[in-house]
C-alpha cells in the first residue's frame, strides 16, 4: 500500500513541477494554439502538455525500479513487454508532440496507432477471451488481433476527439484511471495498479494548471499519450485476469468520449463528410451551445462520467451475477445523458439515413434506366426512332422538358420537343431545376445539334446531377451510330473527329 500512495504523490509532485517549465519551452519551440475557427478559447495557448505528464509518470516508474520492493521484482519478471508498452506509449508522445508544433495529418496518426497495436498484439498483449464465470465465456481466437487493435485505436482516438474545453480530456482520462486501478489491486496485479496511479497522480498535478481557466493546453501529445496508456494498460490487465469486468470498468470509466467519438464517427458518415474532418458537434460544443460555461460544462461531463466509473468500481466488487445489470445500468447512464444533452440526435440520424438510402436509391434506378437506353441506341438507324427513345427517357428521368434540337433538319425545333404537362417544381422554388446544353455532331458529316433538358433538383442534387451525367453518356452512344433523318436515305458517316466532343453547359435556373 506504500508502494501505491508513494507512487501517486510522487507523480503529482513532479507533474505539477514540470508543468509551468513546459509551458515557457511550449512557447520557445512554437508550440501555441492560435484562437479561431473551433477553437473556445480566445488568447494564444501553449501546449504539449503531455510531456508534463511524461515526466511525473516517467519519474515515477524509474523511482519504483530502484525501489528494490515486491513491485520492482514484478518489473523485472516482465521487464520486455512492459517496456514495450511503455515505448509505444512515449511513441504516440512524440507523434503528437509533432502534430502540436508542425502539424500531422489525422490519416498518419492513426497509421501510426495501429502500428503500434499490432506491435503490442504481436507481444500477446491480445484481449484473447472474456469470461464471466457462470455467465459466459467468449474466446476470440484470431479475431483477437482485430478486436485489440481496435480496443487500441479506438480509446485512443477518443481521448483526443474529448479534448476541447480546459481540464476535459485530462479530467476524464483521471476518473478513468481510478476504476482501472482498483481492479488491479482487487485481481493482485500490483505492476499495473502502480502504473494506473502514478498516472492518475500525474494527471492530478497536470490539472492544476490546466482546468479553467488554463494556463497550457493538453495538446495531441498529451490526449495520445494518456488514451494509449490507459488502453494498453486495460488490455495488459485482461490479460493477467481474464474476466469481462476487467474491460468493462475502463469501457464504462471512457464511455463519455467513447459515446463522443461514436456519435462524430456516425453523425460525419451521414453527412457524407470524412470522419477525419473536424466539426463543432461534440457533446462539449453542443453544452457550450445550449448556454454553459466551459467550468460547468465540464463539471457536468465530469459528472457523467464519475457515475459510470462508479458502475464500474462496484461490478469490481459484486457478485458476478450482477455484473451484467450493473454495465447495462452504466451505459443506460451515459445514453440517457448523451440524448438529454444533444448528443445522440437520434430523430436527425434517422432522417439522414432515410435521405441516404432514397438518393442511392434514385442513384441505381437513374443507372438501371441508362443502362438500359444504351443498349437500345445501338439498335436506332434514324432521328426519328432516336427521339423515341429519347421520349422515354424523358418519362422515366421524370424531367419537366427534353428537346432535340436539329436546326438544320427542322425549321421548328418543337417538332423534337418533350415537356411535362405539369412541371414537378415546387411552388415556393419555381426555379428548382438544373439545366443543360449537350452539343453533338451526327457522323463526321453529320449536322450539329444540341440536346437541351431541364432536370428537376428536388431536393437531390446529387441525383439531378446524375441524370446528367447519364445523359452526356447517351449521347456519346448516339453519335457514334450513323443515322439518317426521314428525309435523306442515306445515313451519316460514323466516326466522330477528336476536336467535337460532347461538353456539358450546366446551370442551375
């Protein structure tokens, strides 16, 4: 129990020293975060706060190897594999230290992470089965690696995405130490209890510089560090006792930005966005918008996420029976609080789901049809059967007007028009249409002409634009068929010299 307490004021004493000089060197090597855009805060801010962090925990752990207890032999039975975890820990450090001063692109990043994850699964540091005696035993087998990596990359890219308020993440990834810590002690594992809490008691000292109002910013060094460290150290700990409480605690401890990270990765892919673009609708962003200042918004937060480490701490302690009751009761927790706070906008997803599965929809229906119009074509000799075919198009694209437009065979070019007896434009937006002009050649002596068509938007531009597409490809098809009009016998010749080609005028009118 000394062991434990020293390793955790010890941790605090050297964080909270380390921090203001990190600080003043954040700011000699331009690691600063400019007001602006996303960002809350309205000053300049240094950052790289996890090398504050680094160095409580780092000096801890060496203290502890010169200790010469029952942890320190613990250390050096399993010396690699810690030091391996360690390593890869100081790697994402140095990652997001670089992404704090130059700058790294999101995609590197999470290469690099799972990177790293498969390093720690190829040293078996594997979440290989969960068991809850008398409940249920899951073995995972090969899936192992896959299930790991994204335990890994998925904890870890969550701390991140949560750091957007003073004293977020930092606080956070501290509550979560705490449940992780206790089931260590409560499974024997002193080596990894020591590492929860000399975390914990580097995060502690962290915050006091860092809750609101902020003198330095966590940083990607920082938010990287922590999520790697907690994650690896979950799965170490499952590895020594294999039982699903040993992932359920820290599950529940990260729910809040686990739910965070969720909902961003779901609410982008709706979108039709990259996951990896950034936006202002996090939880912390939605409190901020509903009135709350950073402080209380953070509390709250902090709040929600106490109540399910709590969860997690009493399954540590009860009856394996009631482990399940209590981790459903935790998540209902954090999804009751995400939905009461904006979190989960669940009505607005549902709505983006239906959009997105009508526009596919429409999508494969617009390319089922010109598929099928193509193969037609190379069976039309004459204008005549190619504006029949062209009618039916028009019918089936649903378009509110087509023509065909042949100066030089017709004096009216209403006599190659399709327009649809009610045009389907909604009233309050009469212009809703998209408008094109394909121009094209019949042959290499052929006469000119040019396909006009309005394409009603309806809400779907996407689809509207398809048509289009689909349209311009048509013709391509139709000039390179010889046909002939009525009046001539003769068709037109049918290659098609490179400088016509078939360009597309587009407007929206």
């Amino acid at each position: 129990m000394k062991t434990y307490i020293g390793a955790f004021l010890l941790s605090m004493f050297i964080s909270a020293l380390a921090t203001p000089l990190v600080v003043r060197w954040a700011a000699r090597v331009g690691a600063l975060d400019s007001p602006g855009g996303r960002r809350i805060h309205s000053k300049v801010m240094p950052r790289l706060g996890g090398l504050a962090i680094l160095m409580g925990f780092m000096g801890t752990a060496i203290a502890i190897w010169f200790l010469g207890n029952q942890v320190s032999n613990l250390i050096y039975q399993d010396t690699f594999r810690l030091l391996m975890v360690l390593a890869a820990a100081v790697t994402m450090l140095a990652v997001g230290s670089i992404d704090d001063i130059r700058g790294l692109a999101a995609k590197h990043k999470l290469l690099v992470e799972i990177v790293l994850a498969l390093v720690l699964c190829a040293l078996d540091i594997r979440i290989t089965y969960l068991q809850l005696p008398g409940v249920f035993e899951i073995h995972f087998g090969l899936w192992s690696w896959p299930l790991t990596v994204l335990w890994i990359v998925g904890i870890t890219n969550a701390m991140n995405l949560v750091d957007g308020l003073d004293g977020l993440a930092a606080g956070i990834a501290a509550i979560a130490c705490a449940p992780i810590a206790v089931f260590a002690i409560a499974s024997g594992q002193m080596l990894a209890a020591c590492v929860m809490l000399s975390l914990l008691g580097a995060l502690l000292g962290f915050l006091i510089y860092n809750f609101n109002p902020a003198k330095i910013f966590l940083g990607d060094s920082g938010s990287l560090f922590i999520g790697f460290l907690l994650a690896s150290t979950s799965v170490y700990c499952s590895i020594k006792a294999p039982l699903a409480v040993g992932l359920a605690a820290p599950l529940l401890a990260l729910g809040v930005p686990l739910f965070d990270t969720f909902s961003s990765i779901i609410r982008r892919f709706l979108e039709r966005r990259s996951i990896f673009c950034p936006d202002s609708g996090h939880l912390h962003h939605r409190l901020i918008q509903l009135g709350l200042t950073q402080r209380r918004a953070v509390l709250l937060m902090y709040a929600a996420t106490l109540a399910a480490a709590a969860a997690g701490m009493v399954m540590v302690f009860a009856k394996q029976s009631s482990a399940v009751p209590l981790f459903a009761g935790g998540i209902i927790v954090l999804v009751v609080f995400f939905r009461l706070h904006g979190g989960l906008r669940i009505r607005r997803n549902l709505t983006l789901i239906k959009s997105n599965l009508d526009r596919q929809r429409e999508l494969r229906r617009t390319k089922r049809i010109s598929d099928n119009l193509q193969v037609r074509v190379s069976h039309v000799s004459s204008v005549n059967e190619l504006w029949t075919l062209f009618e039916d198009l028009a019918q089936q694209f649903d378009l509110n007007v087509l023509e065909l437009q042949l100066p030089h065979l017709s004096q009216s070019t209403d006599y190659y028009r399709y327009q649809l007896p009610s045009p389907q434009i909604p009233p309050e937006a009469p212009c809703d249409n998209l408008t094109v002009r394909i121009p094209f050649r019949l042959g290499t002596t052929g006469p000119d002409g040019e396909l006009y068509a309005e394409v009603p938007i309806h809400g779907n531009a996407e689809a509207a634009a398809g048509k289009v597409q689909h349209l311009s490809r048509l013709m391509d098809c139709v000039c390179a068929r010889p046909l002939f009009p009525a009046e001539q016998p003769e068709p037109f010749d049918t290659p098609i010299p490179q400088e016509v080609q078939t360009p597309e005028v587009i407007s929206v009118g």
